[in-house]
C-alpha cells in the first residue's frame, strides 16, 4: 500500500494581509527554509504559492479570506531535518530575522528525550497564522524508524 505523503496546506489570511506582507514573507521564508515563491491565480484572486521544490510536490499555499484561520495557541506544522546542526544552523537564522524584525516569534525548546528517541527542536511564528516546529528526531543506534524518506 502507498505511503500517505504531505503535499500541501492552505493557510488563509484576513484580506490584505498579502498585499501589505508578501514581500516579508517571501524574504524570510525563501532565506530561511529555501522556500521558492510564485503567485498563483485562484478563485477570482491570486494566493502565494511557497514550495519546496521546482516540481511543487510540496507546498504551502496562502490566500486570504473574509473568514481567515486564527490560531492563538501553538498551533503548528512540523518541518523534519536530517541532523542537530540544521535545525541549529535555522535557529540562529531566525534570531538573525528576529534581531531586524520583531514580529519573528520564536519558543526554544529544551530537548525533549523519550528514549530511544532525543528530539532537538524550537518554533518559528512569522506574519502566518500558525507556528513552525523545527526538528530532528536523533534515534539510538538500531532504534531508527523501519521507512525513511529517500531523497534523489
């Protein structure tokens, strides 16, 4: 049987709200997680389309609505690293964004160790209506998950 995999989320925003922050959301989320973004005609308006990849396998779509998404607790996505050091590396990125723009919101997190796992982790909030947690999950020698994701 196929493996369920993301592909997308649409996060809707108040009108406006694209108009007056795109160009913020475009810079922080190109630099800090690599996102490419395009407009896209949708419905009788255009959202932002941010994407991981050139083939937009994966994606968050943002358009804006009368009845937009409002999440006032930690509501999140979680964006998965292969190691300790990018989540790291994104990190000190986001404090970078933080230290010029003072709607980035971030939560640190000490690490959280469930044996056999030791998941190393902290949340992103900026100009979305949802937080990003940003992880690894390391496993203990032999206790890794049976399927992985296999990147070509």
């Amino acid at each position: 049987m196929p493996a369920l995999r993301f592909n997308h989320m649409e996060l809707t925003m108040p009108p406006g709200a694209l108009e007056r922050d795109r160009q913020d959301i475009v810079d922080f989320y190109s630099a800090v997680f690599d996102f490419d973004a395009i407009d896209v005609p949708l419905f009788d308006s255009t959202g932002l389309l941010l994407r991981t990849d050139e083939d937009t396998s994966q994606f968050l779509l943002l358009m804006e609505q009368e009845e937009h998404l409002q999440s006032p607790g930690y509501d999140h996505l979680g964006f998965l690293f292969e190691s300790r050091a990018e989540v790291d590396e994104k990190l000190a990125l986001c404090k970078q964004w933080q230290r010029k723009d003072d709607r980035v919101r971030i939560k640190e997190y000490d690490d959280l160790v469930i044996p056999p796992t030791t998941t190393h982790a902290f949340y992103v909030q900026f100009l979305l209506p949802i937080w990003f947690d940003i992880q690894v999950i390391e496993y203990e020698d032999g206790a890794g998950p049976q399927k992985n994701w296999v990147y070509r």
